[in-house]
C-alpha cells in the first residue's frame, strides 16, 4: 500500500473529517466556470456612462468605481449565481457515488439527501420510502429558494 494511503484511498478521501471537505471543493471547483461565464454576461449589462458619472462624483479609484457601480450593477446576475449554486450543492449524488460507490464515504460522512434517495428507492427497492424522501426533499429546497430570494431581492434592482 501506498504512503498517505488507508483502505486504498488517499488520506483525505479516506479520513471522515477531510470528506465532505472534498466533496465541498468538488463543487465549489465546478461550478466556478458556469458562474464566472454569468459574471462575464452580467459586465456587459453595465453602462459605461455609469463609470463617468462615478468619476465625476468623486469615485476616483478602480475599487470605488466597483464598489459603487460594478457590484449593485451586477446584483440580478449575483442572485441568479446564489440561487442556482445552493439548488446545485444539493446535486452532489454523482461525486459521492465516483468517489465511494459503497456509500456514503468514511462512516457515511457524505450521506446526502440525494444518496438517500437513491439508496431508499433504488438500491433496496422502497419506492414508496424514497418518493416520500424525494418530495420532503423537493419542498425543503423550493422553500429555502424563496426565503434566499426574499433576503437577497429585497437589495437588489433590476434596471
């Protein structure tokens, strides 16, 4: 066996406090493409005459011109990116199955709620157990989704 290594699996997919760290950087890693893609869309909604009529209100540095005008410019595409990326953390059933197919990682220190689902309604065949964890699921994320909206629409405006 390789050093740094237990049961096969390198120490920091092995080890039940590094796993969900994994998964977290997993996620984080690739969702960041696609966000910055909508950033990108997001800049080019912003008028350039908002940068001088900046300037000529006396934000003269680069970071106050995007304190005051880049990022409240960008808030439509910020909750856009929020709400997308929280229903996408969800979504991590196809990591934890590549990493740890037995399931669940180390003393099941990934077991989601998606891998529930799965292990429910597939593997041990309880249909009905795993469409019950699937619409308690579905209503616990349409409810975090409006909440999250509600906070973070209450600052933003769309122009």
């Amino acid at each position: 066996m390789a050093e740094g290594c237990t049961d096969g699996f390198p120490v920091w997919l092995g080890d039940k406090r590094y796993a969900i760290w994994v998964v977290c950087f997993i996620g984080i890693w690739q969702g960041f493409g696609f966000n910055m893609v909508l950033y990108l869309a997001g800049l080019t909604g912003v008028h350039r005459e908002l940068y001088h009529a900046a300037e000529m209100d006396g934000a003269k540095s680069g970071w106050e011109r995007f304190r005051l005008v880049t990022w409240p410019a960008l808030g439509p595409t910020t909750v856009f990116v929020v709400t997308i990326s929280c229903i996408r953390a969800f979504q991590v059933f196809d990591t934890i199955e590549a990493f740890w197919p037995q399931g669940g990682g180390p003393n099941k220190s990934t077991y989601v709620m998606m891998f529930a689902i799965f292990e429910k309604g597939v593997q041990q065949n309880l249909i009905g157990i795993g469409s019950a964890i699937t619409v308690l699921f579905l209503v616990f994320v349409m409810f975090l989704t409006l909440i999250q909206r509600w906070l973070v629409e209450r600052k933003v405006h769309y122009g």
